[in-house]
C-alpha cells in the first residue's frame, strides 16, 4: 500500500511507520531476530476476535491515489467493534461492524464517517485497568496519550524525581505489564545539575523515548550510538560542551543513527515535551545529498518528513518559506551560498565525512564555525591517526574551547606527546607523553565514539579478500626498468646538491603498472626527457596483454558474465578508468561509469540503477576519490581494487562499499599489485607505519613526497624476478600452501585494538589501522603457482600465468 505523501498536522503526533526492508529480506535476520537484545517479531497470526491498539492517520474518505489526512490517532479495535480516538483521547468515530480483515501496517478501513490507515500496532496489557501516567500526561484506560505538548504545565521549581517510560509513538506511558513489539529506547533523565541549568521555565519533567518504527529497526551498537549522541548534544554529559563525534568504521549505520536522532530531538524534549531542536542543518559531499535525503524518507517516510535539500531546484534562501525543520546541502554548495544559510539559526548541526574539516583553516570550516548552532555532531569513518593539529581541528570544531587554545593545546599535550616519540627521548619524557595522552584520551572519550565492522559481522555474509600479485608483462618489465634507469641516473648526477623531481617519475611507474598504453596521454613538463626514452617502446594500440593486472580483470569480468553477480572496478585516475571502460566495451558488458566528471544530478540515478536487480548493469567503474566516500554499493558482489592511493584511508574507503548492511551475497574484494614494483612498496609502507594517511604528500605541496633519499632509493628498486616481496619481508615460515602457521614468533596483540570506544590512539602500538603486518601473517599464503582451488574461487582460470601470489583472508 502506497502511503500518502502529505505530511499529517494536527497536533504533531506522529505515527510509527516500519520500512526496514533489509532485514525482512535478508537471509541473516533470523539470526538477528534471535539475538537476545534484538526485538522480537509482531506475532502476525492473531486475527480481529482479540483486543488490539493500532497507531493509525485518518481523513475524509478519498479515492485519490495520493491522500489527504486530517490527522493522527489510535484505533482500539475489539471483536467487531472499533473506536478511533484522536491525539487528546476525544472519540472521533466507531463502529461495530468492523468487516473481517488482516489488521496490518497499510490496511485501509472506514471507522464512522472516516476512512482511516494503519501505521503500526501497539502491544497492550489485555487487562483494562486505569495506568498511572508521567509527569505531565493525563490518566487513561487502555490507550494513555500525552496531553498536547504545545501548552506544557508549569509545576513549582524542584528537581524532579526519575521516571521509567515506555514510548508508543509520541505516547508515554508508565507501567511495568506491557508488551510491546520491541525493546523501547528510553533517552536518560536529566540529573539534577542538568535540571537546575536547563529547566529555567519548571516545565514538567517529560520522558524522551524513540518512536517504535525506528527502535524496531536499530540493532544494539545503534541503539548505543542514539544515547551516546543525545547525551552529548542534549548537555547530558557537559553542558557547556554539546558536540560529538560519531567515527564508527564504514558501513555500521552511522546515517541511521543520525536520522534517529534528528527525528526525536524534532518530536520530543526532557521538559514539558518541548521538542529539542526545530531546525537542523546538515552538509554533506555533494555525492551524498540524495543519499540523505532517500534514507530520511526510507527510515522516516516522506509524508512524515521532506528534507529540504539544496540543489538546482532549491536555493538556500527559500528554505525560511519552506516547512521543513531539517535543510541538507553539500560542502561545496554551502561555500558558494554560506549567507543565506547564515540567515536561520540551528539547534543541530551535522557534518558527514567530516575528516574534510580536519584543516581549522580551510574556508568550509571557517564559514561552518561562523552559523549559529548550538550542538554539532561530526560523522567519519576514518581514523585520526596520530596527528594532533588535525585531531585539535576536530575536537574544537564539535565542542570550541574544550581543549584550550591552539597554543594552550600544543604546549599541554602536543609537545610532550611528540616529545616522547623521539628515539632517544628521555624516560622522564616517554613517561611524561604517556601521561598526556592518557589524559587527552580520557578528555575526549566523553564525545568521541567509534566502533569497528567486528559489531555487524555476525549479520552479514561472508567476505573473502585477496591481496593478488600479479605478473608483469614482458613490455611492463622493459619500461619498468628504463624509467628505474632514468630516475637513478638523475639522482647520481645531482648527488648531494639537491633532490630530483621524483613525483613525476613515480607517476609514471603508476601508469606502467597499470598499462602502458597510458604513457601515450600528455607527459609532465619535468617527464618529458623520460616520456620521450619510454614513447619510443610503447605500442600505439591498446592490447590488454600488456599489463598483468588487466587480465586479471578481464578473466574476472569474462567469469561474471551470464551471472547474477555484478562487479566494481575501483581507480584513483580516470585515464585508468578509460582503459577498465575499453575491457568492458571488449567483452560487451554493461557498465556505468560513476568518477569526478558525472554530475551531481546524475550520481545518485547510478547508484540506484547498479542496486536494482533488474538492471542489465554489470559492472560499475567507480573512481575512488569521487565516489568511493559514503555510497551504498550493495548491488555489487565483487569489487576490485585496481590500484592503491598513498592514503590508505582512501582504499579502505572504497573497498566498504560492498559489505554493509542490507548485503545478501558472499563478497569478494582483491587488491591488485604488480610484484616487485612500487605498488607493492606502497602496500608494504601501509602496512609497516602506525599512520600513512597525509604523511608521504604533503597537503601544502602535492609536488612534494616527504622521503628521504634512502627511502627514495628503496622505492625505486625494482625487483623483475621477485614473486613476492611482501611475503619476503614477513620472514614466513610456510610453504605457501595456504595453511596458516601457528607457532608465530610475535605478539599477536602487539597491535590490536584495544576495545576503546574513541577516534584516536596515540600510543603506537594501539593505532587502529585495517591491516598490519603480523595481521597479514594469520592470512592465507598461497605461492606460485597458485591452487586451483584458489583461483577458481578467483575467477581467474583466464589469467593464470599473470598470478604470482595470493594473501586470502575469509570473514564469516
């Protein structure tokens, strides 16, 4: 039954809605229904003899197909009787020949002279006795609704004492004896400092509880994460201080968890009911703004709530003449109209992918600070890694102050911090920055809350990924060494009086390990000596023998067609992409391409058309900076990772796309390296250094790799003979059999995580990273020449003699 589009107003009461649909779909929700902290199911068998309550929105009767209702209510239906009461409890229609029916979410029936739609159950105590009601609402039988919150009561001040609700839909109702569908979601109650502070008008002390159609879809780590945001922007926790940072790894709901949280601090407050917020603002990368907007009408329904979201057809200033309490617009669009924008004033500010803020003196970050806001949440999936400025960044911009001033911060805990990670730094110093850090760590866990992908790996299917070394083809290998030669050759001439421009170089290292047909595009002016030495080896046509990797793909690509599987091909440069476009042209599949080029209008159309099943889609050519930030990829069963960026927050990125919530295939993610070249020491350094992420380019000049000259010279060593250097360096024991050696000779704790729930580690041993080295050793190693076994599992039949060693890992 399609539900009516326009929203319901009298009196603001809202009715549950349910509109989880991965769970209903999914092969795992019977195991998620099980969990014992999981709701139970509606029983779905129980017929109109039996008493029951619905949460319904009635009107005029009407036969348009798009609907009008006058308002929301309860309908207490028993036997053949019904009674339809609005929000203050007045009847409003009855019958008493109610027609036999399946009384469900979406049922359409005629109470009296109005026609009337169910929303969603209420689960009572059959037993009709009075039910004492909170602070506030009004004592009813059977169905206790709140007295209005528009006209809150004023009571003598005092500090109230603590009540223990149970929500139905905007209802609250004290009791111990009912049952409902669902473990309610009750806020915590203000403590007496909170009430003293906040509660300046005595209103009446009002339980804050989330609607049943969201509590019937949060899974535990969600529910959590709803507390854990409400305490901190409600002044719970500090109310000085009413920001938060939600860092929870991709994948895990943090959008849900939002909308959760925007929608009860709209609908409800912990006095007298006075909803916490009207106007909430929050901005997103430009690739995620209809993402938002569908997941507000997917978890709340469009004719509860229409976002107003900024784009060709919406300008900002028209948002004060909407009726809309919740504006979405991108970074890049707020930028452009920030004074508009400036013009409301918030109660709720979220920032999506917020790590973009981490320069405190970027212009997005200068002007976000500028509108007047009194809580902001920041949103990321990437870990802060050890780098302070950018930690400080954040923390000011959630909760201004809370550390201090710049100065103040970097003299109380950046010196000492850094200080004890010297070499040779004294004990008192080691001791000293363990101290800091403790009590930076203990500072901010207040605010910050993150959790891993551990949390949902029980709902989800299997995940296998493959670290694949490939070979490189005989042109590769000649090319590879010619630049080698030209790049030392430099070096050797220059000696010591400066550093040759090495990033051009490394450039086109990237490219032969890519393919060589990429060299033909336009050469870097400092290339062009090299470009010249290397044109005069390259084929002028494209032949896809020429780079190990993109057999690789193709035999993949060649496995998919005639399934039901669909494929990602991720690339950080779109010359890259052009080449993926021309292997797909080759073996005559569908595909869509989604990089920095498409349009913002058009992006979220991709997405929904590689998601529909329905869709002769196949594969889907995704550039890892434009798109592979927030996207719900779930159509997807295969996503290859065609090459690695220095920041390996970039990778992890793009390779979540696929196993997320809402999943129902087996998922297969490969990352592909070329052995013995540059892509394989970029992997290694991802996973030897505690944090990569802005430390090789620096952001003040993208010109500008930070390494020394002995690291320069290991980059640029070529290995032509080498199957696999990674394998090398990790002093393994095994055959490469693919058998796991258990005897290990390291502390495999020595980098785990360590269970905190919070964005940053600064001790090094505890910096929460996807992959290290001794994670790598519980790996699968499979050597050359690789198992049949494995490389059917692959797909990869087709390229055979271009796999030189496979690290495998499965995820149940």
């Amino acid at each position: 039954m399609r539900r009516s589009l326009a929203p319901s107003q009298r009196n603001k009461f809202n009715s549950p809605l349910t509109v989880f649909t991965a769970l209903s779909s999914s092969p795992h929700s019977k195991q998620h229904s099980q969990n014992k902290s999981d709701p139970p199911p509606l029983d779905e068998n129980r017929d109109c003899k039996n008493p029951r309550s619905f949460s319904v929105v009635y009107g005029k009767p009407s036969k348009k197909k798009h609907k009008v209702w006058d308002g929301d209510g309860i309908l207490e239906v028993d036997g053949k009787s019904a009674v339809l009461r609005d929000t203050n409890g007045k009847i409003i229609g009855q019958t008493g020949n109610l027609k036999k029916c399946d009384l469900e979410d979406g049922t359409i029936l005629f109470v009296g002279s109005k026609e009337v739609e169910i929303s969603s159950e209420i689960v009572q105590n059959p037993i009709g006795t009075t039910t004492d009601v909170s602070v506030g609402c009004v004592k009813r039988k059977s169905s206790c609704i709140d007295s209005p919150a528009a006209s809150p009561v004023k009571k003598d001040r005092k500090v109230l004492g603590n009540v223990h609700p149970v929500a139905v839909g905007r209802s609250t109702i004290v009791q111990s004896k009912v049952k409902t569908a669902y473990e309610p979601l009750s806020m915590p109650v203000p403590n007496d400092s909170h009430q003293w502070q906040c509660n300046t008008d005595n209103l009446a002390l009002s339980p804050v509880i989330v609607e049943g159609f969201l509590c019937k879809v949060l899974r535990t780590h969600q529910r959590e994460g709803v507390t854990f945001l409400y305490n901190c922007v409600s002044g719970m926790r500090d109310v000085q201080h009413k920001g938060a940072i939600l860092a929870d790894e991709m994948g895990l709901g943090k959008t849900l968890q939002c909308i959760t949280l925007v929608w009860t601090l709209l609908k409800q407050g912990p006095y007298g009911n006075v909803p916490l917020a009207k106007k909430v603002l929050i901005v997103v990368p430009s690739s995620l703004v209809q993402n938002w907007k569908n997941e507000f009408t997917r978890w709340i329904g469009s004719h509860k709530i229409q976002p107003f979201v900024v784009d060709k057809n919406n300008r900002p200033k028209d948002f004060n003449k909407s009726r809309s309490p919740v504006l979405i617009i991108s970074y890049e669009m707020f930028v452009k109209s920030h004074e508009d924008v400036k013009e409301n004033k918030f109660d709720l500010m979220i920032c999506d992918e917020g790590h973009r803020l981490k320069n405190s003196s970027i212009k997005a970050t200068c002007l976000l600070n500028e509108v007047s806001c009194s809580s902001r949440v920041l949103l990321t999936g990437t870990p802060i890694q050890n780098d302070l400025q950018e930690f400080y960044a954040l923390v000011n911009f959630v909760n201004p102050g809370i550390l201090g001033s710049p100065a103040q911060f970097g003299r109380n805990f950046e010196k000492p911090i850094l200080e004890s990670k010297e070499p040779h730094c004294s004990s008192e110093a080691l001791d000293n920055g363990k101290l800091k850090s403790d009590e930076l760590n203990r500072l901010t866990s207040d605010f910050i809350l993150r959790r891993t992908q551990e949390l949902i790996g029980k709902y989800l299917p299997q995940k296998t990924e493959y670290v694949v070394l490939c070979a490189a083809s005989e042109l590769q290998k000649k090319l590879y060494s010619t630049a080698v030669k030209y790049w030392t050759e430099r070096m050797d001439e220059l000696g010591d009086r400066e550093m040759p421009r090495h990033l051009s170089v490394i450039t086109a290292l990237k490219k032969i390990c890519n393919h060589p047909f990429l060299l033909n595009s336009p050469a870097d002016d400092d290339l062009e000596s090299l470009a010249k030495i290397l044109g005069d080896e390259t084929r002028a046509q494209f032949v896809v023998q020429d780079s190990g990797k993109l057999m690789v793909v193709e035999s993949i690509m060649k496995s998919l067609l005639g399934t039901k599987e669909r494929l990602i091909l991720v690339s950080n440069f779109t010359q890259t992409l052009d080449i993926l476009a021309k292997v797909c042209s080759r073996n005559e599949c569908n595909y869509l391409r989604f990089d920095g080029s498409t349009p913002v209008s058009q992006r979220n159309s991709i997405v929904s058309q590689f998601n529909n099943l329905k869709s002769p889609v196949q594969v889907l050519l995704l550039s890892s900076k434009a798109g592979g930030v927030g996207l719900n990829l779930i159509g997807g069963s295969r996503l290859i990772l065609y090459d690695s960026d220095w920041n390996p927050a970039t990778d992890l990125q793009a390779m979540a796309r696929i196993w997320r919530e809402g999943q129902t295939k087996n998922v297969h993610i490969y990352r592909l390296l070329t052995s013995g070249t540059i892509e394989e020491k970029i992997f290694q350094r991802q996973l030897k250094k505690t944090g990569l992420s802005e430390n090789i380019v620096d952001s003040s000049d993208s010109n500008c790799v930070k390494l020394s000259k002995e690291e320069l010279r290991d980059l640029f060593t070529y290995s032509p003979h080498d199957k696999c250097l990674t394998h090398d360096s990790l002093n393994c024991s095994c055959l490469g059999d693919g058998t796991i050696v258990e005897d290990l000779s390291y502390d495999s704790d020595a980098n785990s995580r360590d269970g905190r729930d919070c964005q940053i580690e600064l001790q090094p041993s505890k910096v929460p990273t996807s992959l290290r080295m001794n994670q790598l050793l519980h790996w699968e190693h499979h050597g050359h020449p690789v198992s049949e076994s494995v490389i059917r599992e692959m797909l990869s039949e087709h390229a055979l003699k271009f796999v030189n060693f496979v690290f495998r890992n499965k995820t149940s």
